[in-house]
C-alpha cells in the first residue's frame, strides 16, 4: 500500500480576521482539523482566536517537583555544615533551626524558579532547531498559518488559503511515504 | 485623560529596535562617559587592593560605612524590578507594559553592583568566596549558618539568578523578532539566544503563564532579601539597629527607593531613545501615584522606628537618635534625608502636573533616591560611632577619597550596564506593546471617545 506524503504548507495572513476566516474554510472544504495546524503570531491572543486546540500541559509540576529538591538541598546544605563542625554555643542545640530555615527557604524557592524556567522551556517545545516552516513577515504583524496535509490535498489548501486572503502561501518540502 | 497612539507592527519593530540594531554616534560618547564614571570606581577598588582596606576612612568602631550604605542602597533600587514587573503583572495593569522590562534589567545591575560591595569590603575579596560556600576539607572550618552574613549571600543569589532568568525568559519573543529583522552576525546571536521561537499558540500560552508564575514565585524571594538584608543589622547588638520593624521597614524602603530610580530610568530612556510613544506621561502619572502610596507607607515605617527607639527611654538609644537629629554633621544630613526623602517629593507627588511632566517625575524621583540613599547612612554611622560603655577605643568617621570613588563608581557600573543591556536587547519588550495593540479598544462614552482595553 502506497501511503501519500504529507507536505505543511505556510499561509501569511495579514489580519487574524483573515487567518481564522480562511482556517474555518480549510475545515469545511479540505478537512483539515485542529490537529492539522499551527498558528503562528507576533503576540500573544486569547486562546481559541483561531479555533485552535486548548493547551494542555503540565507546567505547574514543575515548580513542585524543583521547591523539594531545592528544599532537600537547603536542608543538607545547613545540617551538614553544623554537623560538620558542632559548635555549641551556651548549651545550645547544635543544629539551629530556625537560622536553617532562611537558607533552606532560599534554597526552595531557587529551586522552584530554576525548575520553572526549565518547565516552560520544555512545555513551549524549546530550544528547537531550526525554526521549520516560517516567514519573517509574522514579527510585522502577519499571522502565519501552517497547515500539515497529505500532498493531494496541497492544491485545495493553497486555492483555500489565497482565496482568504492570504498575501502568500509557501510550500514546505514533502516528507514521509 | 490616557493617550494611546495607534501603532503598527512593523513601526514598533523599527522603533524599538533602532538602537539595537544600529548604532548612533552618541553611543560611543555616552559609553565613553559611563565608562570614565565606572572607571573611578574601578580605579578606587584596584588602589584599595594595593594599598590595603587603611585607605578607607574606617577605623574601630565604624567598620561598615559608605559599603554598607551603598549595599544597603543598591539591594534597595534592586527591588524595582519586582515590584513593578511581578506585581504589576499579576494585577494585570495595562501601564506596566513599557516599563516592566527596564525595571528588571535595573533589578540585575543593581543587584550584581550591590553584590561586590562586601566582596570589596574585605580587602581580600578573591577569599570571600570561604564564607559563601563550604570549604576547607582539611581543617573542617564551615561557614556559620547561623549568621546573617551568610544568609545574605544564599537571598542575593536567588533573587539574582531568578530575576535574570526571568529577564531572558520574557525576552525570548523579542529576540526572535531581532532575529527576523537582523543579518550576518547579529542573525546567528538572536537565533541563537531566540532557541528556534516561532510564535505559535501553545508558545505563547506558557510565556503568559511564565510571567504568572515567576512573578507568584519571585515576590517572595524579593520580601525575603531585604528582610535578610535588614537582619545584618537587626540581629546585631548594636543599639539604634536591634528593631522589630526592621524588615518591612527596609522593604518599604527599598521599593521606595526602587519605583523612584524606576521613573528616573524611564524618563531617562525615553529621552535616549526618544521612546514617547511608548513611555507617555500616563506612564510617569501611574508611577507617581504608586509612588505616594510606597512613599507614605515608607514615612510610617520611620515613624514607628523613631518612636520605638524613644518610647523606651533607652538611654544608648535616645543618644543615637539625639546624635541623628542634633549633632553635627548628622543633623545637617538628617535635614537633607527628610527634605528629600519625604517633604518635598510626596507633596510634589501630589500634584498631577508634576506627575505627568516627565522633567518634574526626574528631579522628584532623584530627590527621593538622594534621601534614600542618606537614610542608610544615617541609620548605620551614628550607631556604630556611639560610645559603648567599656569601649576602649573609638572614633569618628570621615569619608575618604577612595570610598567616594567607590560609591560614584558603582553609578557608573549600574548605568553602564543598563546601558549596554539597551544596545544588545530591546529595553522595551516588544510583544507587549504589540498585545496592547490587539487588545485596545475605542469605548464612546456620551461625546467623547475614551482609550480602552479588552481584558480576557
């Protein structure tokens, strides 16, 4: 059985009118879903302006999964240093708890913010090589859209996409077989 | 009434990139003349290395003096940053937009100067790296967790490493665009630093929460650091500095401070790079109001310090206090720190034509920073110079030439820095001022037409 290659093709758009207009067209008349494509802009819109998939993702995790480690750090940090050198001072326990617990909330709290940064990397797909299909014309303000087909569908997607307006339409390379 | 001129895309990609991509011949004099303000500092701590910590006025028991007031000051400006970025944002108020990312950058510069100050106070700075970490494996010596000396270190480098993760993290969008609009060289350098940024819904959802998020998780760190910077002094027994109010009084200090060399940077930027369609006198008037707020939370603070200090009758403490307000030259610069630091700028403040004129928002934010920084001088000097009882020895406190190149210099390396930051990436982020495009709105209320935004 010969399966069809699959080609992504980069409409620019130059509203988001335009960009939702012609996705909504590219549903009905090409059957491309949510799944087929990516919208690409030069800021942040509110989710769903373009009939997008909500984002899932599991961000949150991370900041957790960093304030214990960071925490487990700050903690050994402190009881081991004291451990290490028992000083007592007027009878006093060796291990000073409440002095520990600055350090070992900085430590949770770097923990935490180094984690997240991590996650929202991971979580946005970065770093990622190459920038793939993309046109310089979408950080002025030019909504891109890139739509990922079997190559048959290529013709109906680029007649859709320029009918809606679309300034151009760039054809990636075909991929699979 | 706010102003809100109708930008395109491809206008705020120029203008906010023009200084980043080319290069005025300005610049060169500007960094020429940072350069020679940074270099009396540099100057002042290579003589200082040489010649030994002697070249300093300090002598037994004023031990800490213009380093001390100078740390104190620089983590005070560092917390504008926060303050405006992180707060600001999860407000969701539409006037951060221009100002949030001057007010990180200034956080970093200003922290990493404050930094080198106890590394320069040693003498021997290249060996204060013992004190911060574990060492010695031979002898077994640790630092002392129990001291607020080391705390320091562990609250500085948290909130610097966050603060300037967060910088890159929000700016990632920006340096794509630089990426875009650039060639050569420059192409490869935002490329890189851009990580393949392509714009795409899920990206942009998890740079909304990104600001959410670091904001929720810096705040806290930037409460803890002048809390602990506060406890250097709190947790001493020097009298005059043993308050319970200390650490929001810093606090409240420091983002006095901060929000003041907020609105200096801003009316400074907007004059470089003749930013006025992005900095407008709604901005410096948003500014302004914060700042009486900040600044009578700050006079409430120093009231409750005062009255503390004298509600007791103390004697050591109604001395130092009596040496602050009537004995020379403390009482001349206690006048000077009230004048500044509170009875004429938050009058001033209160005026909506001084708010909205950017001249007027430069002097009364510098006033403020004048005073702040006096403020520290003030509470520290006078306490240590006050003789204890069974004290041998002491003496006054004179400034010398080199801690006066020191604190000149550590101006010039936090301009430059910011500087520098300018011509390498956009002072003004981007995708912000592009999203208040999407989002702004024309509301016709009666006759007139009023500036809106669509809020999610």
């Amino acid at each position: 059985m010969v399966v069809a290659q699959r080609q992504s093709l980069l409409g620019i758009f130059p509203t988001a009118e335009a960009a939702a207009e012609a996705l909504d067209e590219l549903g009905e008349k090409a059957g491309i879903t949510p799944d087929d494509f990516d919208v690409l802009t030069s800021s942040p819109y509110p989710e769903g302006a373009f009939g997008e998939k909500p984002v899932a993702h599991r961000l949150y995790i991370f900041p957790i999964a960093g304030a214990l480690c960071g925490f487990s750090v700050g903690l050994l940090l402190t009881v081991g240093t004291q451990m290490a050198y028992p000083l007592i001072t007027h009878g006093k326990p060796v291990i000073a708890i409440p002095a520990m617990l600055i350090v070992m909330y900085e430590g949770t709290m770097l923990g935490a913010i180094l984690f997240t940064i991590l996650g929202i990397l991971f979580e946005s797909r970065l770093p990622s090589f190459g920038v793939g299909l993309y046109d310089p014309r979408i950080s002025e303000g030019y909504v891109g859209v890139v739509v990922s087909t079997t190559s048959d569908k290529v013709p109906v997607v680029e007649r859709v996409m320029r009918d809606a307006g679309a300034a151009d339409v760039v054809a990636g390379p075909p991929r699979g077989s | 009434m706010q102003e809100r001129p109708v930008l395109s895309d491809r206008q705020i990609n120029r203008e906010l990139l023009d200084f980043v991509l080319h290069t005025p011949i300005w610049f060169w004099g500007v960094l020429m003349l940072l350069g020679l303000v940074f270099g009396a500092g540099f100057v002042a701590v290579v003589y200082l290395i040489a010649t030994g910590v002697g070249v300093w006025g300090e002598n037994w028991p004023v031990m800490w003096a213009f380093e001390i007031t100078n740390f104190v000051f620089w983590v005070g400006i560092s917390h504008a940053g926060v303050m405006i970025s992180a707060i600001l944002r999860l407000t969701q108020a539409e006037w951060r937009r221009p100002v949030t990312r001057a007010a990180e950058v200034l956080t970093v510069f200003a922290l990493a100067t404050a930094a080198l100050h106890p590394a320069v106070h040693v003498g021997r700075f290249w060996r204060v790296i013992y004190w911060v970490f574990p060492y010695d494996f031979f002898r077994g010596i640790w630092p002392n967790v129990r001291s607020p000396l080391i705390w320091d270190p562990s609250a500085i480098f948290t909130y610097l490493t966050g603060s300037s993760l967060f910088i890159y993290s929000v700016l990632i969008p920006d340096l794509a665009v630089a990426r875009d609009r650039s060639t050569g060289w420059r192409r490869t350098f935002y490329g890189i630093l851009a990580l393949g940024w392509r714009g795409n819904p899920r990206q942009w959802r998890l740079q909304t929460l990104a600001g959410i998020l670091l904001s929720g998780l810096i705040l806290p760190v930037f409460v803890s650091v002048h809390s602990i910077v506060s406890f250097d002094f709190a947790m001493a027994l020097v009298p005059g500095w043993h308050s319970t109010v200390f650490a929001p009084y810093f606090v409240i200090g420091a983002v006095w401070s901060g929000v003041a060399a907020v609105a200096t940077l801003m009316a400074i930027l907007r004059f470089m790079f003749k930013l006025h369609n992005y900095i407008r006198p709604d901005h410096f008037d948003a500014l302004g109001r914060l700042l009486l707020v900040v600044g009578n939370a700050w006079f409430y603070f120093f009231l409750l310090d005062f009255i503390f200090g004298l509600y007791a009758r103390e004697e050591t403490e109604v001395k130092i206090w009596q040496a602050r307000i009537f004995e020379w030259p403390f009482n001349a610069l206690f006048v000077i720190f009230l004048l500044t630091a509170y009875i004429l700028p938050v009058p001033l403040l209160m005026m909506r034509s001084v708010r909205r004129s950017v001249t007027m928002m430069f002097l009364t934010s510098v006033l403020i920073n004048i005073g702040m920084w006096l403020e520290r001088y003030i509470l520290i000097v006078p306490a240590l110079q006050y003789k204890q009882v069974l004290q041998f020895s002491w003496s006054t406190y004179q400034p010398q030439l080199p801690e006066w190149g020191l604190v000149i210099g550590s101006f010039g390396l936090v301009a430059l820095g910011v500087f520098l930051f300018a011509k390498i990436f956009p002072i003004i982020p981007i995708y912000e001022q592009k999203e208040s495009q999407v989002f702004a709105a024309e509301v016709k209320v009666g006759k007139v037409t009023v500036p809106g935004v669509i809020r999610e």
